[in-house]
C-alpha cells in the first residue's frame, strides 16, 4: 500500500515507542517523515533507519511544549521537506503519584507535554494546512482520558484535555479541509510503561482495571491504527476519538 504518497507527515515522539512505529510505518507508505521528539541521538536514529530503508526522512530536536521550539521545527520543517499535510502527536509523558503529594510543577510538565504540546503541534501545522487547503491531524490520547484510573490526575486530565481538544478543532476547521481524529490506546508495549512507576503504599491491583486479558498491543499495531484513521479510506472521519484498547474501556 503507498496510501501516504507525496504526503509530508510530521510525528512527535517519533524517538521512540509509537512514535517511531509510526514514523516508519507512514514512511513504508511513501510519505516523507519529519521525526520530531526531545531525545536527539534517538529521533536522529528514527529518521536515519527510514532513510537506509530508501525512504525520506529528517530528524529535528523539538520540546513540543515550548512554543518557540514548536514554531522553529515546523517551520524549518516545511522548508526541507515541504508543507505538512498530516501531523500525528504521539510525544507523551506520565508518572503516578498521589495526588495530595503530588507537587504542582510536576503537574504542569504532565499537562504541558501531553495538552498543551498537542495544540501547539496543531496551531503551528493548521497554519500550513489552511494554507494548502487540506490536512489531517491524528492526536495520540488514551483510555485514561476517557475512564479514571487512581494516581493519574494529571495523566487523565492530560488525556481528556486531548479528547476534547480532538473535538474542538474537528468542529472548527470542518469546512477548511482539516480532518481531526484521535486514537486511545490501551496499554501499548513501549518504554513509557517503565516510566510510570507505582507511588509508595499504591496497592497496583487497582490498576488492573486497565490491563487487557489480550495483555498490551504491540506499537506496530497502534500505528497501523493510526494511519488507517490518517488514510483516505478514514475520509468521513472527523471529531473521532477511536478507542485501541484491547477492550479495557467496554
Ligand atoms: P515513549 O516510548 O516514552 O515515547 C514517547 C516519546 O516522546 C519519547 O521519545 C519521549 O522522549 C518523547 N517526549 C517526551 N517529552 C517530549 C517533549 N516535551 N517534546 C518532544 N518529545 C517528547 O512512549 P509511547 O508509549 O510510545 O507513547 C506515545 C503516546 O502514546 C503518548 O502520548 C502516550 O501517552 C500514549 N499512550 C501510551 C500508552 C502505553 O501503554 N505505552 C498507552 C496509552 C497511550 P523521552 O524519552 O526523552 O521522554
């Protein structure tokens, strides 16, 4: 299938886990792939096994929270590969805590990666797509935004700020050729599960609620997801928030 070809795709956290599945995999249908996440030997190494592949692809160093930094890659990334037609934000972070101990500037780093990174990504790639009339954006929520789980406050408002963000700009750019979906995945076998660690006394089977008996997706599979809902064939699709979950939010 070449479903993405001549299409220039922008993909945060593309250093690793789905983001880098996901680079590859629009890469492997054609498309010339703008790799972006904060990690600079990593991301470097995402574009550069797409391009030994004989696909293009190219690596910018990008904190998708600082606005700044956000402008200057998609900017420096319209000029080398050409006007972003689809944007998929996958950079993400988490970390469990309680939520009465939990100190305020680890609350803002949890909603400004997750929330306010994703819009900036949007605002910055909208500018470009208004301008060519077309684009679709794929937004990487996760059923913690869309059921409670215990010592994830922000995780959850993060990604329920995603959902609705998802929404938001779907209904907004309706008429101007935009298409904005998001995908919510379940458990999904990647580094940042390492990363969330159990908070001291947490007794982790209340966490089973978000365990799949099919046990965690691989980030292939997400991605195959996520380009299907980036695809033509997802052309009636706005405003979606598709669950890919292994039926953890039945
Ligand atoms: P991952 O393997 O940790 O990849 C996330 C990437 O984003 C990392 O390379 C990370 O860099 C990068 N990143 C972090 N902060 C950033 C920033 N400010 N600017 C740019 N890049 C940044 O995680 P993943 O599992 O693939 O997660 C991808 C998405 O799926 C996230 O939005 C996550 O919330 C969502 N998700 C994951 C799961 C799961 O079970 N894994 C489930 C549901 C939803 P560092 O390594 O330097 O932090």
């Amino acid at each position: 299938m070449q479903r993405f070809k001549d299409e220039i795709v922008i993909v945060t956290g593309a250093g690793s886990g789905l983001g880098r599945a996901t680079a590859g995999r629009f890469a492997s249908e054609g498309a010339a792939v703008a790799c972006l996440d904060l990690a600079e030997d990593a991301v470097r190494e995402t574009a550069e096994k797409i391009g030994a592949g004989g696909a293009k692809a190219a690596a910018y160093t990008t904190d998708v929270s600082d606005a700044d930094s956000v402008g200057a890659t998609v900017s420096a990334a319209a000029a080398d590969l050409g006007r972003p037609t689809i944007l998929i934000n996958c950079a993400g972070i988490g970390k469990l805590a309680h939520s009465h101990e939990m100190p305020v500037d680890e609350w803002q780093r949890i909603i400004g990666v997750n929330l306010t990174g994703t819009f900036l990504m949007c605002q910055a790639a909208i500018r470009h797509m208004l301008d060519g009339g077309r684009g679709v954006i794929v937004n990487i929520a996760s059923n913690a935004g869309l059921i409670g789980q215990p010592w994830s406050a922000a995780y959850c408002a993060s990604k329920g700020g995603v959902v609705m963000l998802t929404k938001a700009l779907a209904d907004e750019y309706i008429k101007s050729g935009i298409r904005v979906n998001a995908v919510a995945p379940g458990g999904i076998e990647t580094p940042l599960q390492g990363k969330f660690g159990v908070p001291e006394g947490a007794n982790i089977k209340r966490l089973l609620k978000i365990t799949s008996p099919w046990g965690n997706a691989t980030p292939e599979q997400v991605a195959g997801c996520v380009a299907f809902v980036a695809s033509p064939e997802a052309s009636y699709m706005t405003g979606s928030i598709v669950s890919y979950d292994g039926g953890i939010t039945l």
